[in-house]
C-alpha cells in the first residue's frame, strides 16, 4: 500500500513569510509525528498525534510553529515569520498505534530553506 | 532526560570489511532500541529493535546490534560490508514513552 506521503518535497521562502508543509500518513495509522533534521543532526521531535487526544506539542521550538491534524488523518505543520535557522528536512512518520513497539514508518521529507 | 550518542560521525570502509557502529544512550529506566537506515535517496527505516529478551537482536540485510545494558550501549554490526550498505545510520533510543530520541546519526560510506 502507499506509505507516508509530504509535500512539497522542496520548499524555498523568504525570510518573515510563512510556510505549510503537509503530510498523508498510512491509511489506519492513528499516530503521527513530526521532526525536524537539521544539517549534521539527529531527528529532533516536534510533534505528536495520537487519535483524538491532545496533540503533545512539547518538542515545538517556538509558538511560531504550530500544527493540526484533521480528521485524524492529514496533518500541516506550519511556520509563521519563518527564519533561516528554520531551514532543516521536516520529516513526518506514523505509526499504527502510541505503544512504541509500533514500527515509525517515516515520509521523504520536506527539504525548507529560508533564504 | 534521554540522550543518544553516536561515537562516528563519518566511516569509510572497504568492502568485505566489518563493521560496528557505536551507540550509548542515557536513560536510567526501561528501554526500547532502534536502528534506523536511510540509503540515499530512499526514506528512514527500520533496520533492527531490541524491546526484551535476547540482547542479540538481527535485522534485515545481515545486521545485528548487541544491548549491553551495564554500558547503555547498543552498537551496531556486520561482518562484511557491501557497496549497497552505504547509508546514513540512526541510532534512537525510546523509554516506553511516544517520544523516541534520535542520535546525530552515522554516514557509511562503503568502498567497491
């Protein structure tokens, strides 16, 4: 079946403007997750989805950034005044459920640059 | 707070060569181990996990990592490394909780 899907695959904005990045997690999964890979880094957590329940929100750098999820199902991370220390690979991955013995099946990423 | 360390940044190897990759994490309870693979081009995924029981967990393409609970390590390896092995290699680290840390990660770069 099709896997994790994000989109735009690359994105260059200017500094100040604001950004969406989207993902489409694997029909079924209920969890999702957002990271950000910046240049010579480890997968730095941002975001969780669990079904309904409040989103974690505790990994987010800023209150510039933001995200939702409707319907339990596509997600948008978005960057307001986006800076260029933004510039990082945005990774989304879902699983099919919170345990962690649920295998992360990750996106390609979004590849942003802020010039 | 969890941390996960990885000791290369950078490996260059021939093939036929072995090889280990070294990772150590911080955390004092329960642990889930992960490695993950991305090859060029290609998305992150899953190469091996330790959850219980054996420490000798083998993955896919001829991986296997070795939890070490008294060093908080969890080193991967390979006997004999192929061309196609050349990747980027994360290792992660999740104490029965959503959030998985992710190590800086590891670029093999495999010599034919």
């Amino acid at each position: 079946g099709a896997g994790v899907s994000q989109s735009p695959s690359n994105k260059v904005t200017e500094k100040g403007k604001d950004v969406e990045l989207r993902c489409d997690p694997i029909s079924g999964h209920t969890a999702l997750y957002w990271y950000r890979q910046s240049l010579g880094q480890g997968l730095e957590f941002l975001i969780y989805f669990q079904g309904n329940s409040a989103p974690d929100k505790s990994g987010l750098p800023s209150d510039r950034f933001s995200a939702e999820r409707t319907g339990g199902s596509v997600s948008t991370l978005t960057i307001q005044r986006t800076q260029q220390e933004d510039s990082a690979v945005y990774l989304c991955a879902s699983s099919l459920g919170r345990s962690p013995l649920n295998e992360q099946f990750f996106g390609p990423g979004t590849r942003l640059t802020v010039l | 707070a969890q941390s996960v360390s990885q000791h290369n940044h950078h490996v260059i190897l021939s093939e036929a060569a072995s090889l280990e990759l070294g990772c150590n994490y911080s955390y004092g309870g329960t642990v889930n181990l992960f490695w993950y693979v991305q090859y060029p081009g290609q998305h992150l995924q899953l190469l091996l996990k330790y959850f219980s029981g054996d420490p000798l967990v083998k993955g896919i393409k001829g991986f296997e990592a070795e939890f070490i609970k008294s060093k908080f390590s969890f080193n991967l390896r390979k006997p004999s490394v192929q061309w196609s092995d050349t990747a980027e290699y994360f290792c992660a680290v999740n104490g029965n909780g959503f959030k998985t840390i992710f190590g800086a990660g590891t670029r093999l770069f495999v010599k034919a």
